[in-house]
C-alpha cells in the first residue's frame, strides 16, 4: 500500500479473490477514515479491471492500476495487457499468487502469470518476497510510464503479502539495460531538417506518440513552421486539433480520402510518434514508395519495421520535434496544401454529406456521432468499442482537446467502450465522457453496468444499435458473397437491462427525435444509456480493402 | 511468403542480459512468435559482473534478423543485442565422440583419421574411447562422418556456437560504462 502510495496511486480498479486477501484487507484501512489514499472500484470482471485502467490512463497521462486474484484473475486480465502493450498505454496490473513454496504444484487457482504474460508486457515480474516489494512497485510504475509506456504485471505470491517487514522506499529511475529516452542524434537531426527544407510535398502522419510525448505544442510548432499537411491516426486524432488547418483528416483503411491518396503523391514522409499498422499502409510493397522517409520514434524496434526508413530520429519527439523545427526554414506549400482539397471535397460529397445529413431512411450511425460532437461543442472525451461504431465515431467526431481519444486501435478488443468509458470517467473527472458502442460489443463487458450503477460513473453510452455484428457484415457483403454468416445478433430488451441497473435509459427511432434526446442524455448527471436505432446495413466508408494499396482507396461500394 | 524466397544465411546473434530469472523464455519467444528455428543456442555468465551471454544461430534473411534483433533488445532487462555474419566473429564448437573401443583397437585407420581432424582422445577404457574436437561445425560433422563410415561411433554430440566478435570495440562495457555514468 505505501509502495502503491509512494508512486502517487489514487485509483485502483480491482477485484478481490483468495490469493489477494491480504492486499485486499490492507486496502479496507486505505480507502477509508484518516488514513484513506485510494479509491477503488470494484469492477464485475477483470479483464474490464484492466480496461478500466487503461481508459484511466489514457485520458490522464497517469498509470492505471488493476489488482485482481491469482488463475482466472490473472488470466482474465491478460486481454487488457495485451490491448495495453499494442496501443502503448500505461499500466501496472497486480495479481495474487500462491504461495511460492505451491508454485509448480497445480495448486488451486494457480497458473504461470509472468510466463503467460511476458510476450504480451512490457515487463513481468514475480516478487517472491515482501522486501522486494518497494523495489518491484517503483520499478513496475517507471517502466510502465516511461520511454514507450506499456503494460507492466506484477505476480505477487501470498506469503509475500503476508510478510511483515519495514517499508523502506525506494525509487527507481534508472535501469541499466532500459534505455527510456534514447539520445537524440544531431546528425539525425540535421539529415531530417535538410530532407523537409527540399521538400515540394511534404506530409506529416501524427500518431499517439505525440500524445504520449506531452508534445502537441510542439508539433504546432514544426508543423506551422514548415508548412506541413498532417494526417493522423487514429490514435493520434486529438494530439493535433481537428480544426487546424493544417490538419488533413485521419489516416488508414477507413480514414479520409485526401491523406491516403495523398500518402502516394508526396515526396517526403514524415511519421511521429506512430508506427506505420498494417491498417495505415495497405499494401506496404506498394506504399509511398515515392517519398523519402523521415521515423520520429522513440522506440528503436519500430524503425525500418513495417516501412524502410531514409532518416530516422530515435527519441521522445517533445525533445526531437524541437531540434528539428529549429533547423528549419519558414515553409510555404500552399499549392501542395491546396491540392487536397479537391479530395477533402469529393469525400465531403460523396460519403461524409450523406452519412451525417440524410434526409430520409432510418438512423445513420455518422449522423449520430455528428449530433453528439455538435452537442458536445468538442469537449468531451470520446471512448469507443470496436467495429463500425469505432470507425464511425473516430472519423465524425471532433477533437479540438489533447488526449480526448481513447479507443482499441492494435488489439481491437471488442468489450473494451464501457469498462475503458469507467475509467475516463475516474481518469478526467471534470469531462463529458461519451461512449459509443454497437450491440455485439456492448453486450461483451455488459456486466460492467453494474459498476457503472455503484459508482454512478457518469459515461454517457450510446448504444448503435444495427442487430449485425456490422463490421463483420460489411465484410461478408462486400467480400464474401454477402454471406451473412452469424453476424445477425438476436439482441434482448436494452431498455429493461438499463431498468434493472437503475440507469436512465432512451431510445430514439427517428431522426427528428435524435437532438432532444441527446441533449437530455447530456443534462442528465451520471449515467445513461441512448440507443439508437441504426440503418442494419449502414456501412462505413471511404475503404480501402484490406491487402489492398492505400490509394485504391473506395468511396462507394459497387455491388 | 515473399520472404522465404530471398536468401536466408546463419546469423550469429550475441545478446547480454542482466541475470535475472526469465530472460532465455523472452529471447526465444521473439523467435518463436515469427516461426524462426533457432540453430544453436549457447548461454554462460560474460565477462563483466552480473551480466550473461547468450550465442544464437539461426537461418534467416537480413531483414528478419534485424528486426528479431531489435526486438529482443527491447526487452527491458536484455543490455545489447547485435547479430554479425560468420566472418565478423571467432567462431568455436566442440563435438564428442564416444567410439567402440575394441573397434577403434581394430581398425588402426580410427586413428589415422582422428589425428588427420587434430581432435583428441580424453579417455580410454576397455568399452568406449572419448574423442573430442573443437573446431568450426564443418569440421566437426566431417568428423562424425568419417569415423560413422567405420561404424564405430557409439554416441555424438555437437554443442552450440561460441563466438567472439573480430571488431575493436567492446561494445556492451562501453555501453554499460556510459550508462552508469549518465
């Protein structure tokens, strides 16, 4: 507890069971009276523990803790470390074990945490003894937020709980063999500027990097100096803010047109602080192959990894972006910049007017996600689940926040909307936090409405309801002979599961009643539940279909 | 699939690692994960405190080493990773050789060939005779092979690869002396 305390912990996202008990009845003492330095939330599964904390982080920029019990505890956490070691999120995820002389036996509700867990961390660690705790704790929280942030496990045996001995702490800040924030390379530097300054077309592709850098500013800074086009992730929407104008849309297989065709015509490609996903690229033999490539990362590994870099700056780019833009000379690419809008406007046309203004027909999942980012005036946090409710409310959502996303961009973990929504709600408390889901993913961590209910965590969820698992749909329809098989959801009574948990709840069928209601929902304090009643075959376009080169981008579906 | 067409050679990987339990299950796994054997594996405490030494072989293309490299350095407690080609490194095995006795007593051309392959005899006795060789894996395989043409060999095994690199530089104290004085 005072290792926890030490490392600045105020929430913990848990789940009690036998080989945890003793952590657990030191908490009893820690979450109340005069010597209270925790909330914890009791979660209704562990792998929603998990989420929860990654939610919580990533809106905070804090670590996000879980503590579950040892076997099934463990093993239902290890969707969320996975989830958190893919989109870089930092947590520390603190199991029971059993007793270190039972390891190796099968002994009740045993299994091999760090082993299981090791390919999926950023680190895993068992503390076999109570005076390694502080050692471990401190160690854990400055791996998992450091360099890369990434998820941390720790594997803690019960006699080690029950261990008594003097709490000395300690804090590690260093480990020899970890190199958290690479030295930035002058030459690199230089090579980098010089590539941008001859640069006719230049594109920037920002990623989360930015985010988890604290460097937004200072990719204004390079961005506006050198007059660069930006598109971003979908990670990385919020690290630069929809409305600037420099800002070209979102990147990859269902972001805007304009960058994708884009990523083909420029000279010099300039990625921060992401890493080139398969769902960026498409085809990667293919993929802007024209351009000279410029790698801001701080993880080494990621270079040359998926696309071959011509210059690569390894380090935190709060620290490389600023060494760069001061090489640079003032930039002017009107003409390059004027050149996609042409683009921006057939997309705007074709996909983006029809999707969030229909005039007839039934709810449109872009138009709801328009209403409540007009509603939200762009102040909110936007938690997703995975699938078309993502695609759609990741592409008509707007971001003129820092760290206002928070979504399942590597695993793509369907389940993670509401417990990651809990943990928002925890990790930026002054903040509307808005989560959409569909109705295969709502119902994969539905338990997680119990919690919402304790805590009276105010998530507004809104719930697109299509009665498809529509992504997988979409799938089936355009490239399997729309062969439609176990997508279709027989989905219950939504209206009287939110009755049961106590949780207001409202439908909205037409299209005239949309506004009101969301606007209720958003007056309304603490929880909610809107679920619309959405288009069944409502699909999520422009595309670029998977294997396929980036700019073989569609814009309809011709079949 | 693309990639198993380009040219794969052996590539010697030499990685340091903090002695901590675990470690020789992450390195591995970054190879398992991509479904690359690993030829020989060899792991001992090095030359500075605290720190082991792992020598992997395995078949690959230079792409894919690269990137098994880097990734295995990523591990948090794994201190340098690198991976050289044949002629940037000492290279050294051994193979043992246990053979009839009464065979080797019998056919004087055992001999002959163990000393042609200068390898030694490090134990006799009435049963079996202890040959063993050190030497690069071409040298040690055409020993085995020689000697099972007289069809006396009872048992063999080689051991994994040793390697030193053939570069000035020590690599992994620098790195580890600039790293303790920041």
């Amino acid at each position: 507890m005072q290792a926890l305390k030490a490392e600045g912990v105020k929430t913990i996202f848990g789940y009690p069971g036998g080989s945890i008990m003793p952590v657990y009845d030191a908490l009893y003492d820690y979450t109340r009276g005069n010597k209270k330095a925790f909330d914890h939330i009791l979660v209704r599964h562990e792998q929603a523990a998990t989420h929860a904390a990654e939610g919580y982080a990533r809106v905070s920029g804090e670590v996000g803790v879980a503590l579950v019990t040892s076997g099934p505890g463990a093993t239902n956490t290890l969707t969320g470390v996975a989830d958190a070691m893919l989109d870089s999120t930092p947590i520390v995820v603190i199991a029971g074990q059993v007793p270190i002389g039972a390891l190796g036996t099968d002994a009740f509700q045993e299994v091999d945490l760090v082993g299981l867990a090791q390919p999926i961390s950023k680190w895993s660690y068992q503390i076999r003894h109570a005076e390694d705790i502080a050692w471990a704790v401190s160690r854990a929280f400055y791996i998992a937020r450091s360099g890369r942030p990434g998820p941390v496990v720790l594997d803690f045996p019960k006699n080690a709980q029950l261990e008594m001995v003097e709490f000395e702490p300690e804090k590690v800040n260093f480990i020899r063999s970890y190199v958290a924030y690479p030295k930035l390379d002058p030459e690199a530097v230089r090579k980098a500027a010089e590539l941008i300054n001859n640069a006719k077309k230049p594109l920037a592709l920002v990623g989360q990097g930015v985010e988890l850098g604290n460097a937004q500013n200072e990719l204004r800074a390079f961005l506006e100096k050198a007059d660069i086009p930006a598109g971003r992730t979908m990670l990385g929407l919020s690290a630069l803010p929809s409305t600037h104008p420099l800002n070209v849309g979102m990147l990859g297989m269902h972001g805007n047109y304009a960058p994708n065709i884009k990523e083909q015509e420029c000279d010099v490609l300039i990625a921060i602080g992401m890493r080139f996903s398969d769902r960026v690229t498409g085809n990667t033999k293919t993929y802007a192959k024209q351009a000279k490539v410029i790698h801001l990362d701080i993880d080494h590994s990621e270079i040359d990894k998926n696309v071959k870099t011509d210059v690569a700056v390894i380090a935190d780019c709060k620290e490389s972006l600023p060494a760069i833009t001061a090489l640079l000379q003032k930039g002017n690419h009107q003409e390059w910049r004027d050149s996609f809008k042409p683009l921006m406007e057939k997309e705007h046309d074709k996909v983006i007017e029809p999707a969030i203004h229909p005039k007839e027909g039934p709810l449109l999942m872009g138009e709801v996600v328009n209403a409540v980012a007009e509603a939200t005036n762009g102040d909110a946090v936007l938690v997703t689940d995975v699938g078309q409710n993502q695609l759609f409310a990741t592409r008509y959502f707007k971001y003129p926040n820092k760290r206002s996303i928070c979504t399942s961009g590597g695993l793509g973990t369907m389940g993670f909307g509401m417990p990651a929504a809990i943990g928002a709600t925890f990790g930026a408390p002054g903040r509307t936090v808005v989560s959409f889901s569909g109705d295969g993913g709502f119902q994969m961590c539905i338990e997680e409405l119990g919690t919402i209910m304790e805590q009276q965590a105010p998530v507004k969820m809104i719930l697109m309801n299509n009665n498809y698992l529509g992504n997988v749909r979409q799938w089936q329809d355009m490239f399997w002979k729309r062969r439609k098989s176990f997508t279709r959801m027989h989905n219950p009574n939504y209206e009287l599961i939110a009755q049961g948990y106590s949780i207001p709840y409202q439908a909205v069928v037409d299209r005239k009643d949309l506004k009101a209601a969301i606007e209720k929902m958003l007056a309304t304090d603490g929880p909610y539940i809107l679920e619309c009643a959405i288009l069944e075959d409502d699909d999520v376009l422009p595309m670029t279909p998977p294997g396929m080169n980036v700019d073989d981008m569609l814009l309809e579906i011709n079949v | 699939m693309c990639n198993d067409m380009e040219e794969k050679k052996l590539y010697t990987l030499l990685v340091y690692s903090e002695n901590i339990a675990g470690i020789l299950n992450q390195i591995t796994a970054v190879f398992t994960r991509r479904q690359v054997n690993i030829e020989s594996l060899n792991v001992s405490a090095s030359s500075i405190p605290g720190v082991h030494k792992y020598t992997i072989t395995a078949w690959s293309d230079e792409d894919q080493i690269l990137k098994i490299t880097r990734q295995i350095e990523k591990k948090i407690d794994v201190v340098k990773a690198n991976y050289f080609t044949d002629e940037q490194l000492f290279i050294r095995e051994s193979g043992l050789y246990k053979l009839s006795t009464p065979m080797v007593l019998e056919n004087p051309e055992i001999s002959r060939t163990i000393r042609r392959f200068q390898a030694n005899i490090i134990e006799v006795n009435p049963t079996y005779t202890i040959v063993q060789m050190h030497g690069v894996t071409e040298d040690i395989i055409s020993l085995f092979r020689a000697l099972d043409t007289f069809g006396c060999v009872l048992q063999y095994t080689r051991s994994g690869r040793i390697a030193v690199t053939r570069g000035m530089q020590e690599q992994v104290s620098q790195f580890l002396e600039e790293r303790e004085n920041g």
